[in-house]
C-alpha cells in the first residue's frame, strides 16, 4: 500500500514556503529596486546565491546557524523550544531561503518595468496611494506575483539536497516526495518511486503550463 504523506508533506511544504516567500519578497524586491550603483548589484548577487550554489552548501552553512551547537541553535531551544533542523518548521525555513530568488527575480522585474507615467497620471488626478495600489500596481505586478508563486512553488517541489541535510528523513515530519523517491529505489521498490514521481512529474509539467499560460495571457492583454 502506497503511504501518500511524503506528497501531501511536499504540497503542504511548497505551499507554505510561496506563501511566506510572497510576504518577504515584495518588500524586499522593492527594497532592491530602490538602491542604486555596487549596492544594488551586491543585494541582487546575494538573493541570487541559490541559483549557482549547490544545495549541499547552502544545508551545511544553515546548519552551523541554526543547528542545536550552535548559538542560535541553542538560544531557541531553550527560551523558545523551537528546533529548526531535523522539523518541518526548519524545512519551511530552509525552502524559503533556498527559493528566494525564484521569488524575488519576477517581482524585482514587474517593479522595474511598472509604468511611471500612469503612476504620475494617478496622482495628478487624486488618486489615494491605497486607489493606485489597486488600480494600477496590482494589474501591472499580477503576472509578476503568479510567476513569482508558480516558480517558488515549483522548485520546492523539487528540492532534496537541503532537505536531506537540514531535515533527515523523518517519516510525516521532513519526508518529503524526493526522500521518498530515494528511499524506494534504494530498496528497489520501483512501483511507489514511480507512483512518486509520476505525480511530482504531473505536477512539474502543469506547472509550467501554467506560467506560460499566464505570461501568454497578459502579453496578449498589455499589447491589445
């Protein structure tokens, strides 16, 4: 009998990791946008870190942060009872941090490209900063945002260096889809790996779908 928690772990995991991404990613995308010369291009290389390192890397530096010997570690064990290795609370973390840039790179892009004129037209005829965040910040950044959440959520999805050295392969707690995928073909149970992988392949593929679906959608839109 195929276990379904390692799916229902990812999605829940993936979910939760576009969710905060999102609320971190916006002001911090505008933070970025608004800087200017070697500073710009030291943040913008620093989000970007995820994209070139290996997974590896980034799970061993989170590590000597965050784990139980070290400083921090140690300090929200014991005021907070929080551990942020070896639980899924360390596994949102660690997504978050390792798909930052699949958030921050769209919505980065959406406020550059955002239209100063009809901004300025806005305020010229007394529009409240809430009316023109709406009216005309919102529909300019909404392919952005659903870029932002389609590649975030996809990429955690796909994950499983980090996961394995901050998490381990806890059954329902940091097992997710790729652990589960390994563990099968380790134990030559080659019927649930594809089961495995055939829904994160389903999924991986509407995904994409999805974003091209919804760049088409709005470049049709802005050009008519």
């Amino acid at each position: 009998m195929i276990d379904w928690s390692p799916l229902w772990l990812t999605f829940k995991l993936a979910l939760l990791t576009s969710g905060v991404l999102l609320c971190i990613g916006a002001p911090l995308a505008w933070w970025i946008t608004r800087l200017r010369g070697a500073w710009k291009m030291v943040f913008e290389s620093i989000v970007s870190l995820p994209l070139v390192l290996p997974p590896t890397v980034l799970g061993l530096y989170y590590l000597l942060v965050f784990g139980q010997s070290s400083i921090i570690g140690t300090w929200l064990a014991e005021h907070w009872n929080v551990r942020l290795v070896f639980s899924f609370s360390g596994l949102v973390l660690g997504s978050v941090l390792y798909s930052l840039p699949f958030m921050i790179q769209p919505l980065q892009t959406g406020l550059e490209s955002l239209h100063r004129q009809s901004l300025e037209e806005a305020r010229v005829m007394g529009a409240s900063t809430i009316q023109i965040l709406w009216y005309v910040i919102v529909p300019q950044m909404l392919r952005f945002v659903l870029t932002g959440l389609v590649l975030s959520f996809a990429h955690t999805v796909g994950e499983f260096g980090m996961i394995m050295m901050i998490g381990g392969n806890i059954p329902e707690e940091t097992r997710v889809a790729s652990l589960a995928i390994y563990d099968e073909v380790q134990s030559l149970n080659y019927h649930t790996a594809h089961v495995y992988a055939a829904v994160l392949l389903g999924l991986s593929f509407v995904l994409l779908v999805l974003m091209h679906s919804i760049n088409k959608r709005f470049s049709h839109s802005w050009h008519a």
